[in-house]
C-alpha cells in the first residue's frame, strides 16, 4: 500500500484477527447479504465497457460480479485487508475472471486515476471512513462526471436484529453502548439525513436513499451461527466489555436467541439496508 491510510485503528483491524474471520466466512459473508446483494447489484446498473471501482469489496463478491456486467470494462476492487483481498483474488482466478483486479489502499486518500470510473459501488464498505466528506469526495474526482455511486449501508439498531438487538440480548440488564452517530463504524450512514449532506459536500448531486429489508442469515444451524455471531463486530465489542462473571450468563442470551431465531431456512435475523444513489456533479 503506497498511500499511509488515514484510519491507522482501522487498517490495524481489518489486517488483523477481524480481518482473518471474514477472509475466513468468505462464503458465510455472502450468504448473510444474499437478500441485498441482488438489488444492490441492479441499482449499479453497470452495462458493457465501463469501469467500476468497488469500495471496501472485501472477499470480492461484488467486484467480480461486476467484472462479468462490465464484460470489456474492467473493475478494480479496493480494500485495507490482505486477507481478504487474498480471498478476492484467489476467487477471480478460480472463477475466470479476467478483468478484475485488487488493489490495497485505504480509498478515503488513495491517488485514482481522475475522471477514469464510471460507477464507483461500495456494498457496506463505505460505512468506516475517518473522514467521510473526504473520503467521498476522493471518490467523486475518480468518477467521470455524470458518474454514479451506488452503496448499501446499514440502517440503525432499532430496523437490525442482528445488530442491535444481539447487543441487547448480550448487555442484558446493562445500559447499552451507543457510539457517537459519526464514529466510523457499521451505523455511521445510518441517518438519510446525513447521508445526504455528506455526498452533497463531497461533489454529488441526485441522491436518493430507498429502504430495503430483509433477513440475514446466520448459520444453518444454532451452533454454527453461534460460531459466526460471535465473530460479528457488534457482539465482540459487547463481549469485549463484559468482565469475567458476566461473560457466561452473556454466552447463554446469545444461545437463546438464536434458537429463537431457527428455522427452517437457518438462523435469521431481521435486517434493513439504505441503497444510496448518487451522481456525480
């Protein structure tokens, strides 16, 4: 990576064992977004011949499947973590994906060709950035102008089982932690509100945000949904706060709910996303 990243705390995570769980679950991951990822993928709109950069891509689902809508273009899948660009990699060439590359950068200052992309997307990548007025508008310089962002960010606790309630069912009769609305974290777009100023200061212009639901799936089975939860950042912050007398009772919510949660489908979860669009100026 030849840009420093702007969010040190970030690049040391995602590089680090939470970086290594997700490189891990790969497949696990996709399944958990499989209920957004097709409507995520049409909202891009992405046509043959154009360029698509992939923000935060991760393990690459995205990126690749862009690659093939683009057919001569080309897409560049940009992300902080080596493990999983090393799962993103290995599956382009597992897959035959010849015209998707991985790049490792932090996007928020990472120097991109100006004007070069067509459609920037980002699937719950977006959601970290230190400074995300910078950060977009580093972004919008990449696009062409007329380009589109498209991105899919988690609504608030309250519309996520799977985040805020699993906080809840963990801290019990604890108060509930609540990070600053800004702090780059999984919440940090939750507010239309703010999704908007920050992509209008950022040099975009037509922004919408519709709502999406649907649930995430967990496992297919109690205890390997377990086995993942407690791989989830929103259960390790919690766990991570609870001293050593709390951590069993905490253990044996997590049980609970989950099997409150199986089906015959899995363990699932209920889940609201905002699909952004924008353009740029």
């Amino acid at each position: 990576m030849d840009t420093p990243s702007a969010n040190a705390e970030a690049e040391a995570a995602w590089n680090g064992e939470y970086g290594e769980f997700w490189a891990e679950h790969a497949d696990r991951f996709d399944a958990f977004l499989a209920g957004f990822h097709p409507r995520f993928l049409a909202a891009a709109g992405i046509g043959p011949g154009e360029r698509v950069l992939d923000i935060g891509c991760g393990n690459g689902q995205a990126t690749l499947d862009a690659a093939r809508l683009a057919g001569s273009g080309s897409a560049l899948g940009v992300d902080l973590s080596a493990p999983m660009l090393a799962v993103a990699r290995r599956r382009a060439t597992d897959r035959g994906v010849g015209n998707a590359e991985f790049l490792r950068a932090d996007a928020q200052v990472h120097p991109f060709p100006p004007a070069h992309a067509d459609v920037a997307i980002s699937r719950t990548g977006a959601m970290f950035f230190a400074d995300p007025v910078a950060a977009f508008g580093n972004l919008a310089r990449a696009l062409r102008p007329g380009g589109r962002l498209v991105l899919l960010v988690w609504q608030d606790d309250e519309r996520n089982e799977w985040m805020g309630g699993l906080t809840r069912t963990l801290c019990g009769d604890r108060p509930v932690p609540r990070p600053p609305a800004d702090a780059p974290d999984a919440r940090s777009l939750a507010d239309p509100g703010r999704v908007r100023a920050v992509l209008t200061a950022a040099g975009f212009t037509d922004v919408a945000v519709d709502d999406l639901t649907a649930p995430v799936r967990l496992g297919d089975d109690p205890e390997s949904a377990r086995r993942f939860a407690l791989g989830l950042g929103n259960v390790r912050s919690v766990l991570a706060r609870l001293d050593e007398n709390d951590q069993p009772a905490a253990h044996d919510r997590l049980r609970e709910s989950i099997a409150a949660h199986t089906g015959p489908d899995g363990v699932r979860y209920a889940a609201a996303a905002w699909l952004v669009r924008a353009r740029r100026r």
